[in-house]
C-alpha cells in the first residue's frame, strides 16, 4: 500500500471548501480530511491477480486514425476538423505520449479495444478513401453505415511498440467473406503481426440487435425475438470461419472476444452465466465482454458518480455473479467498454461535470480499484473524437480543442497505486 499518500493527497482535495462566507476575509482555509488508517490484511487470501494490462483503452473505429495517426483524411465527413489528422507516417505523439505515462506505470504494454457501435455498420474495401459514410451521419450517428479503406489501416502501426489489441469485427453488417478480409487485413497492418493480436472480438452489443436502429437509419439489425442463442449459433459460425480461414491464427481456437453486452442489458434474457454453454459450445471464447456506462448525462455528479456505496452497488449488481463464475472457469472478464454517462435523452443539457472534472477522475480511481479487486481482467476504457467522456481528445477540431480531459488522471492513479 505504499501509494496511501496519494489516496490521502485526493481525500484532502476532496475536503477542500469554499470559505467565501467566512469573516474578515480569511480566504483559503483548507480543512484536512483526517488521516485514513489502511490495515491491509498480510496475506492476499484469494484476492484475484491483477493483469497489468488492467488499465486500457477502446478506440471508437472511426475515431481510430485520429488516436493514432499515419492515415490522412481519415475521418467522416462531418467531423470538421480544424487540424489536418496526423498523416501518413506521422504517429499521434500526443496520444503516444498518454500510454506510455500508463506503460511505463504498469510497465507493460497498454491493451487497446478497437470497435464500437461505428464497427459493427462496416463493409471493407481496399481501394476505397479511409472512411466513406453511406448514410445520413447526422441522423444515425455511429450507426451509419461506413466502407474502411485501406488508407485507415496503418493506425495500427503508429501506437506504442508492443500496443496489444482486440480487434472487433462487424456482425450486424454480416458479410462473411468481407469479415474474413477485414480480419486479415488487421493484422497485416500490426507491426508484429499476432503477437500484437489480443483477440478478434465479434459483434458489438448484441442484445441490442432486435431493437436498433430504427427507421430512417435502416430497420433493426436482427428480426424481433433474436435473443443468446440466435447470437451464439452465429457467433460461433464466425468464430469458425474466421479461424479457418486466416491463416495467421494458426488454427488456434480460443482466439476471440464473445458477448460484449451493452451497458444495461436485461441479464434475465442475456444472462452469461445462464448462456455460457451455448456461446463455449465449440472453445472459441477467450475473454467475455460487456460495457459499462455508470451515469446518465442528465444527473448530477454527487448523485451518478461521486457516491462510493452507489458505484460499489451497480458494479456489484451488473458484474458480481457473471466475474466470479467466469473466474471459476479460468475465462478473463473485461469491461470491454466503458465510460462514465452516457446521454440517450437528447431532451436534457448534458451535465459536463460528469465528464472532464476532478469528480470524474475520482470516479475512475474508484471503479477502475473495485474491479481490480472483483476479478476483472481489464478496463476497455471507450474513448472518440469528440465524445465528451473521452479522457482526450486527440486531434483539434470546430467542437473541441486537443486537450487532456480531466477523467484521464483516475487512469494514472489506477496504473500507480498497484503497480509503482
Ligand atoms: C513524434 O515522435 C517521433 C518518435 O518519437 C519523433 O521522431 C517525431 O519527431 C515526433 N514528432 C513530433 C511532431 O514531435
Ligand atoms: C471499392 O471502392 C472502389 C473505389 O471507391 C470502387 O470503385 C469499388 O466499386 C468498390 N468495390 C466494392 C466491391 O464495392
Ligand atoms: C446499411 O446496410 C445494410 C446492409 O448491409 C442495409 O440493410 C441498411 O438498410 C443500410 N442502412 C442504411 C441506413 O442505409
Ligand atoms: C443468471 O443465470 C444464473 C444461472 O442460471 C442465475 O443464477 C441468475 O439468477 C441469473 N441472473 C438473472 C439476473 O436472471
Ligand atoms: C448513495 O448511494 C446509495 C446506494 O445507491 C444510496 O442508498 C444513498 O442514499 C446514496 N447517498 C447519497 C448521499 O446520495
Ligand atoms: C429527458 O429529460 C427531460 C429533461 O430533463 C425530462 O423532462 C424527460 O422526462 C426525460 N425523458 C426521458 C424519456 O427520460
Ligand atoms: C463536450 O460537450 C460540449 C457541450 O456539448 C462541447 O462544447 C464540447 O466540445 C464537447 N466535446 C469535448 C471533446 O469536450
């Protein structure tokens, strides 16, 4: 525990009070939160391991070239960038610069989640431009349908040496035989090719199928009533095919990322625990997935992020059964992933606090160690050009500045407190 000082350096910020009420204009006065005994026991019981890829990150497909670089023009046509995107052999210093502060903490590689909602609408064309939309992105957001081109390959090449990926591959789109390409191209473009390669990760957010999108953006992606065992049938037959079929996985099985639930999914129906047998029937799982969002972006910080006993309860009701059932049968569980609110009600002014503050850096410090001590084999945190939760933004464009976010900070803190 020799990271206690920063824990009380935090507790005393926290304290801090305004004191513009205070007589005789005493002004600064700083209450110090009295000193917390930490007595940890002396032998770790049957505390998980921690990984030491623990602390990572998801990039957003189409936000990935931004993150990394060496791809011009690699961006939908709305995001109006203000600055011409890294370029072609021009890594993204300024994110390489933000994973190696976490690298060099856990003195490991930083593990990166590429995907999202924006992956799973994706066809692949070698000779087309980066990204081309072929929807109204105004209106569907990242379920517009996008083609990737070869020019948006080469992010892969520009993070850190060693960057350990997951690669998700599209399945509400299903083209087979694109997906196999795809997939292949993907690790053509690592630098060391699947040594790089944490998993291919299939799908996103499958329990959302039945019921999005809607009309204008296309009907659903699947027929009303598909549920986990339509999901694991099909699952697994892209499980096979891709594992016949690109030859870099050397026919290994257990090479992919299975379930990758949303945030909030009725576990009475997606239940992992309940569908385990299903989705393990031929060994292809190597990690289970699913996202957390903790907030919604019409609260208020106290009541959605900075209430330890409210963090520790959802996290508990969303993960507890589903970490230690995977734990007993030795199957990794990440939060594949995650961020802190999320704004689906598009009729209330999103509260900013929730996201670039010292509330939400705590907010990350404290969840990223609750699920440390649940088993939790990895935090995908989910970040994008532009979205208000990302703990950068890595380009500067009309909306925001090039900027560090404040939620960044619970990241170095995590990294620290297990590992320096
Ligand atoms: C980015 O980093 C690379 C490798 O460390 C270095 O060669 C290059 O000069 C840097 N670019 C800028 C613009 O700082
Ligand atoms: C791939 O993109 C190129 C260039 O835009 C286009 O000419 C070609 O028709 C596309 N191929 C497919 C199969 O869509
Ligand atoms: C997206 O593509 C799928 C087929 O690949 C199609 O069914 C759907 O209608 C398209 N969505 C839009 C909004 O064009
Ligand atoms: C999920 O399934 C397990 C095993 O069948 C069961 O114990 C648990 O109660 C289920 N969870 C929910 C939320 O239905
Ligand atoms: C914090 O969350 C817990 C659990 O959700 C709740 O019972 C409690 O009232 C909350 N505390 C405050 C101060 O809002
Ligand atoms: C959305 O937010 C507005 C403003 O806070 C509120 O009046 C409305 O009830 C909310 N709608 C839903 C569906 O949550
Ligand atoms: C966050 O939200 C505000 C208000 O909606 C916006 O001005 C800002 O550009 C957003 N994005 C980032 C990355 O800060």
């Amino acid at each position: 525990m020799r990271n206690s000082n920063t824990l009380l350096l935090l507790l005393g910020i926290i304290s801090t009070s305004p004191t513009h009420s205070d007589p005789a204009g005493v002004v600064g006065q700083i209450r110090i939160a009295p000193a917390v005994e930490l007595r940890p026991p002396k032998t770790a019981g049957n505390a998980p391991n921690v990984n030491q890829g623990f602390v990572g990150f998801g990039i957003e497909m189409s936000s990935f070239a931004e993150y990394g670089g060496k791809s011009l023009l690699a961006r939908l046509s709305c995001a109006l960038l203000t600055e011409i995107p890294p370029g072609i052999n021009r890594p993204n210093n300024f994110s390489n610069n933000l994973m190696s502060a976490i690298s060099t903490r856990t003195r490991a590689p930083v593990h990166i989640r590429v995907g999202g909602t924006s992956m799973d609408n994706t066809i692949f064309n070698t000779s087309s431009s980066a990204l081309t939309a072929t929807g109204d992105q105004d209106t569907c957001h990242l379920h517009t349908n996008v083609t990737i081109g070869g020019p948006w390959l080469p992010a892969f090449k520009s993070f850190p040496v060693g960057t350990r990926f997951t690669v998700q591959l599209p399945l509400a789109r299903n083209h087979p035989s694109n997906r196999v390409k795809f997939a292949r191209a993907c690790i053509a473009a690592m630098p060391s090719k699947t040594l790089q390669l944490d998993a291919n990760e299939i799908g996103n957010e499958p329990d959302l199928y039945p019921a999005s999108p809607k009309p204008p953006c296309g009907p659903p992606d699947r027929l009303n009533g598909y549920g986990p065992n339509d999901y694991a049938a099909e699952w697994i037959a892209a499980a096979a095919d891709i594992g016949a079929q690109v030859g870099a996985l050397n026919g290994q099985k257990a090479w992919f990322q299975a379930m990758t639930l949303s945030s909030g999914v009725d576990q009475k129906i997606w239940n992992i625990t309940a569908n385990w047998n299903a989705i393990n029937n031929d060994g292809f799982p190597k990690t289970v997935s699913q996202h957390y969002y903790q907030a919604n972006a019409c609260g208020n910080l106290q009541d959605e992020l900075m209430n330890h006993s409210k963090t520790v309860s959802m996290l508990e009701t969303s993960f507890g059964t589903t970490a230690s059932f995977l734990r007993n049968h030795e199957i990794p569980f990440v939060l594949g992933e995650v961020g802190s609110a999320l704004w689906p009600n598009r009729s209330c002014t999103p509260n900013l606090q929730l996201y670039g503050s010292l509330g939400g850096a705590l907010w990350t410090a404290d969840m990223m160690l609750h699920t440390m001590a649940m088993g939790i084999e990895r935090i995908s945190m989910q970040q994008g050009t532009n979205f208000n939760f990302s703990a950068w933004q890595p380009i500067t464009t009309l909306f925001a500045p090039k900027a560090v976010h404040g939620n960044w900070y619970g990241h170095v803190f995590a990294a620290d407190f297990f590992w320096v």
